[in-house]
C-alpha cells in the first residue's frame, strides 16, 4: 500500500497493491497501523456507506460540522468520478483551496479526507459504486455544505454543465463566502 500526502495537509491519496492471476484480483483496502505510521493521524472508522449513482449525478459539496465532523476514507468499487474535496479549516495554510483526483474501480485508489473538510464527487460512468469509511456518525443537524459551482473555488467537475444532476439540498447550498 503506497500513501501520497495532497497539496492540502491532511489528505492523502492511497493506492493498494493489487496481487492479480487467473482467479481476479486480491488487495489490502486499509491497514489502520500502516496508515498511523506513514501519516501520523490516528483514525477509527465506525460506519461504512455505499452510493449508486449514474453519469452526471453530483454530491457534495458536504461536510458535518462541530463535534459531528467526520473524516473519511472514499473509493469506487465499480465506475468513475471526479472525487472533490476543499480545505474549510480556517487555520490551514491551504483554506479555501481545493484538491480534485479521478478514483475509479480500475485504479483502486482511494482518498482520506480529515474533518474540516467539505467533499464531493461527479459521477462520470453509468453504474458507478461509490463506497467510504466515517470515524463519527451522521448527525443531520450538523450537515453542511456548499454549493457546486462556487465561483471562487472554480472546481473543474468534468461534467458539462447541461449534463449535471443535483439533489434539490444541493441545488441550494450557500457558496463559500458565505461561510467567512
């Protein structure tokens, strides 16, 4: 398993080793103490979701905020999507920037995302699996998000914007000034 720290601090890429012959494929998804020593960053996982969705469905941007926040550890069993995540960390050197990577059931990469931060994903394949480990519980009093197509954090979703579907909550998330 090889773990790639993003340009935001926090957040890092993982890509398993796959070992393939003629039965399929067998790989380590994570390995909590391997994740620990290489980061620094105790984590528990303590729900697990799973998402289907189509070609030009987006989610997000959200996050949970206060004592709900929530970090994850996001990956696509089947399909592709634009994975999106933005720095709200106030006190971060990389507030307010954005990190976007393509994880797909083919490259079995997945990304961890610490608290403080707002995620979102642009499904680019029909049939697409999206599936992510939490450390704390959803609390719908603490959802939050912002909206999509901010102007300020100008996000390159890969979808057209003719194309995109949205949920009507995400249709009216604040930008991101609004959180300031």
């Amino acid at each position: 398993m090889k773990i790639i720290q993003t340009p935001l601090e926090g957040c890092f890429i993982i890509e398993p080793k796959l070992f393939e012959d003629g039965r399929g494929y067998f790989f380590e998804s994570f390995n909590q103490q391997l994740f620990e020593n290489s980061t620094g960053i105790k984590v528990t996982f303590i729900q697990d979701n799973e998402a289907f969705s189509n070609r030009g469905i987006i989610r997000g941007l959200h996050y949970q905020k206060g004592k709900f926040a929530q970090a994850k550890l996001v990956r696509v069993v089947r399909g592709k999507v634009r994975d999106v995540v933005v720095d709200l960390r106030v006190n971060s050197k990389t507030f307010g920037q954005h990190f976007a990577i393509e994880l797909s059931g083919e490259n079995k990469k997945q990304l961890f995302i610490p608290r403080g931060f707002a995620h979102g994903y642009a499904v680019l394949e029909d049939h697409t699996y999206f599936a992510y480990k939490c450390d704390n519980h959803y609390h719908k009093a603490s959802e939050a998000g912002v909206v999509y197509n901010d102007s300020s954090l100008k996000i390159d979703w890969k979808i057209p914007d003719d194309e995109v579907v949205l949920s009507d909550k995400d249709k009216i998330l604040p930008n991101f000034k609004k959180l300031l």
